[in-house]
C-alpha cells in the first residue's frame, strides 16, 4: 500500500480532525475524515461570533496512487460554532460549516476496481437569540471527485457523491445562511471490462430568518470511455430549498449535470439523469412589495457515443417551486425554475435511443390583498438520436402552473404559465425503423380574483431521417397553456390561452413516409371583464422521398377553441379524423408514384362567438415529370354549414385556378364533381399548391373538400415497387362535414 495522506491531510490532523484509515486483506483502502466543530461564541468576546468548522480533505489512491483495488474516502466538514449574545444586547453570528473534500482513485489490475468519494459539508451555526448582527451560519460546501482506470477485462467503478451543508436560520431581524454547495466529478475508462459512473448530490438547504438564505446549488461532471465493455453512467442532483423569510424568501439552488464524454466502441451504453432546482423560500412579510424566492433551475446536458454498441440515454430535469407569498398586500410569489435538457446519443451501427423529459417549476402563489403569483417556469427539452441499425427520439416538456392570487381584491393577478419547446430528432442510415415524438405542454395561468395569469406557449417540433428504413414516423404534438380565471363576479378578467406550434417532418429513400402535426391552443380564461382569445394553433408537415415532397398546413386562430392538424404521407395510407371540431383546421395530403398522384383534404370548422375569424389551410407536392404533362384535380366533393367566405386555389409553375364563394350552396356545387385541369407546359420539377382560405362569424360555420390529383407519368426511381401499395384517406364524416363524394360533373372544370 502506497502513502495515503495529503500535506494538506496532514495539516488538518494536526488541527483537531478525526481521522481513521481502515484496511482489508482484499486490497481496500478506506479513509475517513471529520473535520472540528467550531467553538461557540462567548459572551462579549468578538461579538459573540461562533468560530467556523473546520475545512477539511482526504484522499484514498488519488493525489497518491496506490496498488489497492478498492478505495474510499469519507470526509464531513465541522459545523459552525453557535453564536452568543453580547453584553450591548446584540446577537453573535454563527459560524459557517466547514468545506469537505474527498478524492478517491483506483488504478490496479487483477480484479475489479472502485473508487468512492463521499463529501459532507458541516452546517452552519445558529447565532445568538436577539439583535440585527445575529446572522446564521453558512453551510459548508461539498466536494467528491473519483476517477478509475482499469485494464483487460477489469471491471471498474467510479462513485462521487456530496452534500452540502445547511444554512443556519437568523434572528426575526437578520439574514440567514446559505445552503453549502455540493459538486461532484467522476471519470472513468476500461477496456473490455464494465465501467460504471455515478454521482448523487444535494445542495445545503438555506435557513429561514428576515431574509431567508439561498439553497445550495448541486452540479456534477462525469465521463467515461469504453472498449467493448458495458458503461453505466447515472447523475442525480439535487438543489437545495431556498429559506423563508420575512422580509424576502430566498432563491432555491440550482442543478446541474454535464456528461460531455460516455464513449464505447462496441460496449452498450446506458445514461440516466436527473436535476431537480432547489423550492424557492416563501415569505410571511410584515411589509408590503416583499418577494418569495424563485425556484432553483435544472439543467442536463448528456452526449453518449459508440462506435458499434446500442445506446439508451434518458435526462429528466424539473425546476424548482417559487416560494409562496403571504403578509401584507403587494407582495410576489416566486418564479418557478426553469428546466432544459439535452441528450444525445450516436452509434455508428447500433440502436440509439434518446429521451429528453422536462418540467418548469410552479409559480408561488400570493395569499394576501393585491399580492401576484409568480409565473411558471419554462425551458427546453431536446433529444437526438443516430444510428446504424435505427434510432428513436422523445421530447417531452411541460410548462410550470401559474401561482394563484386567490385573495386579491385589487391590483394582483395569477402569474403566467411558463413556455415551453420540445425537440426530437432521430435518423438511421440502414433499412430500420426510424421514430421521433416531442409533445409540449404551455403552463397553465394562475387564477386570480382579479386577472388570471396567461397560459404558456408550447412548441414541438419532430424530424425523422432514414438513408433505407422501411417505414419512417415523425410525431409533434403541441399544446398550449389554458389561461386562468378571473374570479370576481363583477370585473374578473381571465387570462389569454397559449399558442401551440407543432412541426413534423420524416424523410428516407424508401417508401413509407409519414409526419403528423397536431396543436390545439391554450382555451381563454373565465372572466367577466370582456372575451378572453384563446391560442392559436399552428402545424405544418413534411414528407420527403427521393423522388417528391409533400408539405401540409393548417392554421386556426385565436378566439374560441383552435386546433389544428397536418398530415403529410408518401405511400402510406392514412385515416382521417372521422369529424371537424369548431376551430379545427385540417390539411392531409396522401402521394404516391401510381395513379393518382395524391390526394388531399382541407377543412375547417369555426370556433369563434361571432366575431369575424379567418382559417387557413393548404397542401403542396413537389414531383417531377420526364415529359410535359397536364395535370388532373378530380374534385371528390364538399359540404358544411357555412362561411362569409371561402377561397379555393390549385397553383401550379405555369398556372392556377381560384374561386370564391360566399354562398354555400355555389360551393357545395362546384366541389361535387368533376375535373379541373393545369398543363405542365414543361420536364423537370413539378409543383401543385391545394389551399383552403375560410372566414366566418356564425356558430356551426364550416366547409371541408377532398380531391385526387393525378398525372400520367413522374419520375420515380423503381416505380415498380409501388404497384401494390394502398393511397388515399378516409372520408370525413360527421358534424355536418363533407358528406358522401357526389358524381355530377363540374361546371367550373376547365
């Protein structure tokens, strides 16, 4: 066994520390450190201050390798001595906790192999019971750090944890201490053997007083490379609760994981992380404009790689709570904290599997007269995933809640619900599966006497690639924030809805192409003060083959409900939705290199309350043919209850048809039957714009058609393996929309 102690070790052994170093027959080496406790304050001696805990640091096979196959090193800092009353009446602060250390390494070879730091920072010391001066303790800061190096077939294991130390509570009339920070790293690499990271920290909660003391912050480092060997790479942190106060709550600690590098060459890879902010401090005020303390942010950034191994890599990061406000009036809830999260995970030849999940912390409520609630959090989350033999992507994010302001009579108002995105890419080169899902949720507004707060906007956006997959889906699902209510009877005013946006798009040489855009709006807040918008909604699709593009969109505005849905397929046949919702708006499009080219449907069903709205909806496909060709629209049919007006255009490169109607009866005619045709006066790339224009301001108002669009010929590599492959969509039915396709011919076809 080699030397164990630091000078520094060394130092604080001198100093008072308990120490202890326990050896085995198998080759581990455990230290344990304990760092003094600081000596409590003296009556009219230094204010009456208590003395600090004693810092302190310990390395096993760190600082000095040595030949052991196991080492630990265990390390707590002292706590902060407690504060007296001097003799003029005022209070001693508390000392602050002492800061801990500990490093462990292992290095050998001839076994498995572990090296384990543990890192407790001592609590700060609670002051003297009266006076301005009597500050609490700050909490000791926390530090592990591990690092493993095996050979051969070795396995290895590298373990870093720390907490840090609690903030001590102040007088009624002074500031508590600060929660201890807590940091870790752990790093790692083997050949052929398993390497397993991990490291669990925890920030020092702050202590309570006039102004409540911040949380620690909790943040960790790791990465790790193997051979063939499985990695095993797991971080959970943990900010610290911010304290409550008198005066001002104080902020949560924030969490934090960066795995920039877990790397193999044929080894699997599994990578789990979490982050979690610290809850703000809530604040019980004798005064007015005082503040609870925000949520802690979480944040995780992950990147695994591997050259030939599959790859499972999940993140989850949620913020922190804002604290709750309650006292005198005009007081302020505390933000929520915000959440980001970012995976990613590549493997040249495997499966790779990403998943990103986050969550805004919830807004504080204000629960006296004209207090606001804090708003919701929001943030991102985004996950990526290649590779060779398929690869699937999820994005999830949900925006922090609104704080209430249940008892505001005047002035105060819900806090807002937080925004949020969700991004999912996957892309595979071989003939695999190919999915990416993202789904956001806006938060919902805080109710309020007064005002309600307004939702979150929520954008989800998908894309799916694959060089030979078979069957490639890209999935975006948005939904925004419902706005709060407004709760007086006689002037409540509810807040807005959140927008949605969902973009989807899915790509492969191949011949089975799907992308799907849904958003609906956030619905307006109850209220009495005058109509409240609700959010609009917002999708587009794209399909992509070698050979042709199609792009759906579809737009429904703010006013009553909104949703929106946008299909975009190649060679896949696709069910519509079996009716129109008020303040729906659909745009699906079907393509196929057989007769007919494509098919399409637009809708839209209105959803205002009588006042003047404008829906939009449209279809494109982009083709080429070898020769000129004319275009042929096979007008399938169109019903609904209603519009002020409706505009229908098909828009090629060399020309267009475009109608209005403002009678329903014309419209009806004029979808029921019969061609339209466009020449393409010329070779090479094509393109046909379908689009749907419908403005009304009538309940039940509404219209919807489908058509088949159809040339002789494009140009599509292989065509032949087309043949036996099933286009189009089912009808829509239902709610008075589009009923059963007519044969009469078109009296407007040209």
């Amino acid at each position: 066994m080699q030397p164990l102690l630091s000078h520094g070790l060394i130092r604080a052994l001198t100093s008072g520390a308990v120490f202890l170093v326990g050896l085995s027959a198998a080759g581990a080496v455990t230290v344990t450190l304990t760092g003094g406790n600081g000596a409590d304050g003296v009556l009219g001696v230094n204010g009456g201050a208590g003395d600090p805990g004693q810092s302190v640091s310990a390395s096993a096979g760190y600082l000095v390798p040595n030949t052991d196959l196991a080492n630990t090193a265990n390390v707590r800092g002292g706590n902060g001595g407690a504060g007296a009353d001097d003799l003029s009446g005022s209070a001693g602060p508390g000392g602050a906790g002492g800061t801990a250390t500990a490093s462990a390494g292992a290095q050998a070879s001839g076994g498995a192999l572990s090296a384990t730091a543990n890192a407790w920072g001592g609590n700060g010391g609670d002051p003297g019971e009266f006076g301005s001066s009597g500050y609490g303790g700050a909490g000791g800061g926390a530090f592990g750090h591990s690092i493993v190096t095996a050979t051969g077939a070795d396995d290895a294991a590298a373990t870093a944890n720390a907490t840090g130390g609690a903030g001590a509570p102040g007088t009624f009339v002074s500031n508590a201490g600060a929660g201890g920070i807590a940091y870790s790293e752990a790093h790692g690499s083997s050949d052929s053997g398993s390497l397993t990271l991990t490291a669990t920290n925890a920030g020092g909660g702050g202590g309570s007083g006039d102004q409540g003391g911040d949380g620690g912050y909790a943040s960790s480092k790791l990465s790790g490379t193997t051979g063939a060997g499985h990695l095993v790479v797991t971080s959970h942190m943990t900010g610290g609760g911010g304290g409550y106060g008198d005066t001002d709550g104080h902020a949560g600690g924030s969490a934090s994981t960066f795995i920039d590098t877990a790397q193999s060459g044929s080894g699997a890879i599994d990578l789990n992380a979490t982050a979690t902010g610290g809850q703000g401090g809530g604040v019980v005020s004798d005064e007015s404009y005082a503040h609870a303390g925000d949520g802690g942010a979480a944040n995780i950034v992950a990147k695994a790689v591997s050259a030939s191994g599959d790859i499972t890599a999940t993140g989850a990061a949620t913020g922190g709570a804002g604290g709750v406000a309650s006292g005198m009036a005009y007081d302020q809830g505390g933000a929520g904290g915000e959440a980001n999260a970012n995976i990613s995970a590549s493997t040249s030849s495997g499966h790779a599997t990403a998943s990103a999940t986050i969550a805004g912390g919830a807004g504080g409520a204000g629960q006296s007269p004209a207090d606001t609630g804090g708003a919701g959090g929001g943030g991102a989350a985004i996950a990526s995933a290649t590779g060779g033999s398929g690869a699937s992507a999820t994005a999830t994010a949900t925006g922090g809640a609104g704080g209430d302001s249940t008892m505001a009579i005047f002035m105060g108002g819900g806090g807002a619900g937080g925004s949020v995105s969700a991004t999912a890419a996957a892309a595979a080169s071989s003939a695999s599966p190919v999915s990416a899902v993202s789904m956001a949720t806006g938060g919902a507004g805080g109710v309020s006497v007064e005002t309600g707060g307004d939702g979150g906007d929520a954008a989800a956006s998908s894309d799916a690639t694959s060089g030979g997959s078979l069957s490639v889906t890209s999935s975006a699902t948005a939904l925004g924030g419902r706005g709060g209510d407004g709760l007086d009877p006689g002037f409540g005013a509810g807040g807005h809805g959140g927008n949605a946006t969902a973009h989807a798009s899915a790509a492969s040489t191949a011949m089975s192409v799907t992308a799907t855009a849904t958003a609906t709006g956030g619905a307006a807040g109850a209220g009495v003060a005058g109509p409240t918008p609700s959010g609009s909604a917002t999708t587009q699709s794209v399909a992509h083959t070698s050979f042709a593009t199609v792009t759906a969109n579809a737009f429904s505005p703010g006013g009553g409900p909104a949703s929106s849905l946008a299909i975009a397929a190649i060679g896949a046949p696709v069910a519509a939705p079996p009716a129109v919702d008020a303040g729906q708006t659909i745009a699906i499009g079907v393509l196929s290199p057989e007769a007919p080219l494509g098919s399409v449907m637009l809708a839209a069903g209105y959803g205002g309350e009588g006042e003047s709205l404008t829906y939009e909806a449209s279809l494109e496909f982009a083709f080429a043919t070898l020769h000129p060709e004319t275009l042929t629209l096979t007008l399938l049919g169109g019903d609904g209850g209603g519009f002020d007006s409706l505009t229908f255009s098909a828009t090629t490169g060399f020309g267009s048809i475009v109608e209005t109607f403002h009678s329903l009866v014309d419209a009806e005619a004029f979808f029921a039957g019969g061609e339209l045709l466009l020449d393409l006066a010329a070779a090479g790339p094509q393109d046909l714009l379908v689009s749907l224009s419908l403005t009304a301001s009538h309940v039940g108002d509404g219209f919807g058609f489908s058509l088949d669009a159809a040339v002789p010929e494009i140009a599509v590599p292989e065509a032949s393996a087309w043949a036996m492959l099933l286009v189009g969509f089912v009808g829509v039915a239902g709610a008075g929309l589009l009923r059963a396709r007519r044969s009469a011919p078109c009296p407007h076809a040209n």
